[in-house]
C-alpha cells in the first residue's frame, strides 16, 4: 500500500491505544483499574443537557454557520470578558469540533512546510504530530533544571527563522504544572517582538489548585487584538465535563480566525447545533459544578501524591491544576512503555507511558476517578512493583499472582 510522507510519520496516540486494550480487558471480565483517563467523570451541568434537549424538541437539527452559531459567540464574548478581562468581537471566534480541532486549524492557517513550532516538554502527545501534519517541524523545548517549570531561555534557544509559533499549555497536560506569571509574561512579550505566534491551549485553565489563580496572558499583550498573534484556545471539555459534545474554540486576530473558517469549511463544516447549544447553557449556566468538580479533583491529587509518595524511588512534582500528575518511576523502568505494559498485565491498572509526552521514565497518572480507583490502583501498582510483597494479591473475586520472571 502506498501511504503519503506526512501519514508514514505519524504515529497513533497512546493514550488511545491503550483506552482500546483497556476496553477489551473489561469487555473479558478483567477487574481492571483506569488510572490514565483523560476526562472528568463527573455529570455534565444540567443547564447544558437542558439547552441540548430543547433544541432537540424543535427538530430543527441543521447545518450551522462554519464558525459557529450567534448565540455561542456572544456567549464566548462575554466568557472572554469575564476571565481574560478583554472585549472582542464576534469575528475574532471560530467554534470547532473541540479545542483539538481549533489547534489544528491553527495550525494549518498559519504553518508552511519546513517552519517550525516551539513547545515546552513534557507536552501534550498530539502536538508534535498535529504539527507533522502540517509538514512542519515539533521543536521540545527541555527546561535545563530538568523540572516541568520551563524558563524563557529555555523557549528561545530554540528560537532561529524558522520559527513560526510557540504553543504554551499552562496548567500542563501531562504534568499538571501552572507556568509562572514571569514566564508567561516574558513569553508572550517575547513572541511580539519577535513577530511569531503564539497558542495559549487553556484548556485547564478553571482547574487550578491550592488558591492558585488563571494567568490572563492578553494582561502582557500590548496590541489590540486585530493586530496581534495571540491565539487563545478553550473549550467545554474539560471544566464541564463534557468530552462527549466536542466543542471548543478559538479566540485571535480576525484575518487568522477568516482563514480558519474557510480551512474547517472544507473539513468539517461547522460544529454540531447540539454541541454549540449544550456549550451555551454550559457557559451561561450555573458554575457551580466547575468548583465542585475542581475541590473534587484538588482532593483526588492530594490523595493520589500521598499515596505515590509512598512507594520506594518513585519522585513525585506536585500538580498545581489539570487531573494528571507525571511521576518519575526511572527507579523501577526507565523505558515507560514497558512498565505501563507490565502494570496493566500484572497489576490489572493502565497508566499512561511518559515516552508519547516526551520525558520517558515517567508514567501519567490521573486522578480524575473515584477514591477508591486511586487507592486501589496504587495499591496494586506497589504490590507489583514491590519484591517484598506477597506473590498473590486478593482482588475482590480475583487472585493476582506476580510473575517475576
């Protein structure tokens, strides 16, 4: 079969190769432990599942506009004011099929074959490949302490002419970690005076712990908007809970936003009516449940980092936001593949391996379950881990017996 150069260089997503071993797993019976999940598991608002039923009532269930419906732009016009303390208009918003289809877009609006874009690493697993879609070049960026806390010189080191864009991910998938406001500062001053574009993904952004608060980066952009090449990303997704109605959107120049929306015209068209009218009561709606679901997750994490610190040579980086923490488990594997494969044939519990984020020797672990999840798969994971643990393990129903060999 003859593939194209750009899908011979792309590989699948790991996180989502895993969810399919997963899934057989449990359709077999298995007493398996989900510990690298990537959505929240609390309900989705009732406002959004309401604005979602009474549109459905009209059975007028349509094509929409390619950057999305009226009503969901004035809503993300005044979500922009309240939390980025900015005024835009309504033709500087493109909706998409999720805050994955706006960076993709974006992406394609922007890029030519050859330039390259500057991330910090760790990294969320799509960008390098979302970037190779475009027959452009992922540039890492590794903060030389080696923490998860990048400096600016960390970022233009890696800067020369080819430079076409910087992406920030603050709070961080996969380690949780909020960028600094020095930082954020000084990169997004950086990238205008070097005239390169810069993507905020906030897609964490409400999901902040310990009193932390959001870092508004439109607070260090002294264009107005139609002049700068600021992109900020969000979406429903994550603060919501609402995976499931992908939908999220992009917020920039009016010119890049034009260019945008023809590229999704002749992909997607636009988002689903459904989605769009679900993301607005979701918005304007009752904002209770993001608070509950962020003390819930702040809980889960403190849970979680307690027990992981319990394990012998496991180092952990406490997270500030997001439901992921990265911890280095190069103590007992550096090859991350393998040890996520020995905890979900061993251990019965999916982690996510560190290679796909680009830091191998660590695993991503979520705390976006129940308590009894997360206490039970690290028990299990310890169990696994530990030589001088029993060779069986009780499970419920279930006896685990260790393999050494």
């Amino acid at each position: 079969m003859s593939l194209s150069l750009i899908a011979q260089s792309i590989t699948g997503s790991p996180t989502l190769g895993l969810n399919k071993k997963f899934a057989i797993l449990k359709a077999n019976g298995e007493p398996v432990i989900h510990l690298g999940g990537g959505e929240p598991k609390s309900k989705v608002p009732i406002d959004a599942i309401n604005a979602t039923i009474d549109h459905l009532k009209t059975r007028e269930v349509r094509y929409t506009p390619v950057d999305g419906i009226p009503p969901l732009k004035n809503a993300i016009i005044e979500y922009t004011e309240e939390f980025y303390n900015r005024t835009v208009d309504a033709k500087d918003i493109m909706a998409s099929g999720g805050a994955k289809q706006a960076i993709m877009i974006a992406l394609q609006a922007i890029l030519n074959p050859g330039e390259e874009v500057i991330f910090p690493a760790p990294y969320w697993v799509s960008y390098p490949e979302m970037v190779k879609l475009c027959g452009a070049k992922p540039v890492p960026a590794y903060s030389e302490d080696e923490s998860f806390y990048p400096k600016l010189i960390d970022m233009t080191k890696n800067v020369n002419s080819k430079t076409k864009a910087v992406i920030i991910n603050s709070p961080n998938n996969p380690t949780g970690a909020m960028y600094s406001e020095e930082f954020i500062a000084e990169i997004v001053e950086y990238c205008a005076k070097k005239d390169i574009y810069l993507i905020m993904d906030d897609i964490y952004h409400r999901l902040i712990f310990d009193g932390k608060k959001q870092i508004n980066p439109y607070k260090f952009e002294k264009k107005l908007v139609e002049e700068s090449k600021l992109i900020v990303i969000n979406g429903v997704s994550k603060q919501f809970a609402m995976t499931g109605f992908r939908l999220g959107w992009a917020v920039a120049n009016k010119k890049l936003i034009e260019a945008m929306t023809n590229i999704q015209g002749h992909q997607t068209s636009g988002p689903s009516v459904l989605s769009q009218k679900g993301a607005i009561g979701a918005i304007e709606g009752d904002q209770l449940n993001v608070e509950t679901l962020r003390l819930t997750l702040e809980k889960n994490r403190n849970i979680l980092v307690g027990l992981l610190n319990s394990l012998e040579g496991v180092k952990v980086t406490v997270p500030d936001g997001t439901f992921n923490c990265f911890a280095n488990f190069n103590f007992y594997d550096k090859d991350s593949n393998r040890l996520s494969e020995l905890l979900i044939d061993r251990a019965k519990v999916l982690t996510v391996p560190g290679t796909g984020f680009g830091l191998d020797g660590h695993l991503r672990i979520s705390f976006c379950g129940s308590e009894a999840d997360i206490t039970e798969g690290i028990r299990r994971i310890k169990w696994a881990l530990d030589r001088s643990s029993p060779d069986e393990i009780n499970i419920g129903e279930k006896i685990l017996v260790r393999d050494w060999v």
